[in-house]
C-alpha cells in the first residue's frame, strides 16, 4: 500500500521513504542513546522508527488522525514512543514532550516557519534542531542582512542559535514528490535574549512592511511613535532611513532596549 493513498496536499505532507536519508539525519541530529526527542509529523513513521531504535523516547505529534493505523503498525514494538494527535501549533508541547532536548522532524511545509519561531522560546529546554524544511525556508533560517532571503526568521533564528549542518534534499525521497527542494538545517542554541518576547515582537513589526522605512513600520505597529525610532535608530549609528534588512541580529536586541 503505497503512502500516496494517505498524503493530504492540504496539510503540506510529502513522507519521507528514502531510508539512505536517515543516516544523515542521525549524523546532523548527534543523536545519542540517552536522548529525548520531539517528533512533529512523524507521517508514516519512517523517521520516528529510526529515532526510537537509538534514542531514549520519543515524543512523535501527528495532526492526521487517519494516519493512526499505519504509525501504530510501523512502530510496534517501540515502547519507547510516545504517539500524541493534535494541531502542533495548538497543543502545549512543552507539557507533551517533556524533557525533550532535541526537535527532529520533517516538518510539514505549511507549519515549518512557525514551529520553528514559536520553538525558540516555547521549548526553552531544546538544545538542538535537526529540521527538514523547503530548501528557500532553510536558506531564510541563516541568511544575512541586506539580502531578499533575510527577515524576521532569520533575526530570530540567528539571535537563539548558530547553524551546525546543512545538507539539499532532492524530490525523489519522498512521497507523493514535492514541487520544490528541500534541505535538512541543523542548529545548536546558543543562547536566548532576557527579553526575548519583546524583541520577537519589535522584528516581526520590523518586516511587517519590507517597503517601508523600519522607522515608519514600527509606528505602524504602535511599538513605537516615528520619532522614537528614528532617535534609537540614531543610536546605533543607523540613518533614520533606514530598513529593517540592514540591521545585524543582535542589533535587534539594542534596538529594544533603546525603544524601551
């Protein structure tokens, strides 16, 4: 029975079949035995099956509840996985993986940008991602400024880790194939501002409006009035015309505290 008959284009779900892949995966993700891992979207269970043979437990979330058959079936015998069903960007995964260190997933496509922003400070107990991702998405992940991939992923990617591995994916490894590439992104935290949910804030108002000055985007998302940006802009050394995709990551951070 071919895992065509139970992909849904709609939930962004392209199943890993290739097993070759699964060894680099291991390598980017240092999985080690005593290891605790979350899972999101473990599809057929291809992956999630590798990991439960060298890892700890596994905690896997699934969306698709039809998929619960076929998982429960590849993963017999592994007492060590932990199978939830629920909406990843809903549930409390922080309550639902407890201890896990490590996120390693090939992550649907339509969720990959916000599990991982949301990841950074939800899970403050990761220490590394081993995520496989549209290949534009992974290359946004560690782009930098004054280029069109960086925005306000990139700051915030870059603020909280540093990039260990990166490997392209061709189409063929999975099923049904993708109308894109893809790449697996591997990262390691480094660290994660005092005052992080503030700062996520001021950058995503940063790039709400990419045309516009960074000045005049933040008055339109009320953070701040014009003049005041202007003025913390003048600060760091930064012309009052400035745009958001000229700043550094950590400048970000300053850019808060002078706003503050």
């Amino acid at each position: 029975m071919g895992v065509n008959r139970f992909a849904k284009k709609e939930l962004g779900q392209h199943f890993l079949v290739d097993e070759n892949l699964l060894g680099v995966i291991g390598r980017l993700a240092e999985l080690r035995p005593e290891d605790v891992v979350l899972e999101i979207g473990p599809g057929a269970g291809v992956l999630t099956a590798y990991l439960a043979d060298r890892v700890a437990r596994v905690y896997a979330v699934e969306l698709d509840t039809s998929l619960e058959p076929q998982l429960r079936q590849a993963l017999a015998g592994r007492p060590n996985v932990e199978l939830s069903f629920g909406d990843a960007l809903a549930l409390d995964l922080a309550d639902a993986a407890r201890g896990a260190k490590k996120l390693v997933a090939n992550l649907p496509y339509n969720i990959a940008t916000p599990i991982v922003v949301e990841s950074l400070d939800g899970l403050p107990e990761l220490d590394l991602w081993c995520v496989m991702v549209q290949r534009e998405v992974a290359d946004r992940f560690f782009a930098r400024p004054s280029t069109k991939a960086y925005g306000a992923v990139s700051v915030l990617v870059q603020l909280v880790s540093q990039r260990t591995g990166f490997h392209p994916v061709g189409r063929t490894v999975f099923r049904p194939r993708p109308n894109v590439a893809s790449a697996l992104v591997a990262f390691r935290r480094t660290g994660l501002p005092a005052n992080f949910a503030r700062v996520k804030q001021v950058v995503q108002s940063a790039f709400a409006h990419r045309r516009k000055t960074l000045a005049n985007s933040l008055e339109l998302s009320e953070l701040s009035s014009r003049d005041e940006a202007v003025a913390a802009l003048e600060r760091l050394g930064h012309s009052p015309a400035a745009r958001a995709e000229e700043l550094e990551p950590a400048e970000f951070v300053a850019l808060t505290e002078a706003l503050a």
